[in-house]
C-alpha cells in the first residue's frame, strides 16, 4: 500500500516539472505562434546561455518559415 501511494506521488509530482525542459519541434512552434513569441523573446535576452538550446535553434528556423509565408505588403502604389 505505501508503495501504491508513493508511486501515486512519484507520478503526480513528475507532471508539475517536464513543461520547462520539454523541446518544442519546429512545426509546433510554427502552429502556435504566441509560444514562439515567447521562446524567441527568451532567447534573445539570453543568447549566451540560450541560442544553443534546441528550443532556440528550432523557434529560430520556425520563425524563419513563418516569415517566407507571410505575403509581402504593397508599397501602395
């Protein structure tokens, strides 16, 4: 019964830290962009700890693809 329970904790806990270490691939960040706002803002005001991360590496070629998509505006005229 104590290991019952204690494998209960062991789970419950383990659900409340994997979203912070967890690699976003780059048709994910693609799809939801307020997540690559975020993970692109964090790396640019830490580029020396975070542009190696996969999480940068992979927001930064996400970004790249979402820009080439994007039509370009008109000058107007």
């Amino acid at each position: 019964m104590k290991l019952l329970l204690l494998g209960i904790v062991i789970l419950t806990l383990s659900g409340c830290f994997g979203e912070e270490d967890r690699i976003y691939t780059v048709d994910e960040l693609m799809a939801d962009e307020v997540l690559l706002a975020k993970i692109i803002s964090e790396c640019r005001n830490n580029p020396g700890t975070l542009r190696q991360t996969p999480n940068c590496q992979n927001a930064e070629a996400a970004e790249w693809r979402v820009r080439l998509r994007l039509p370009r505006k008109s000058s107007g005229g």
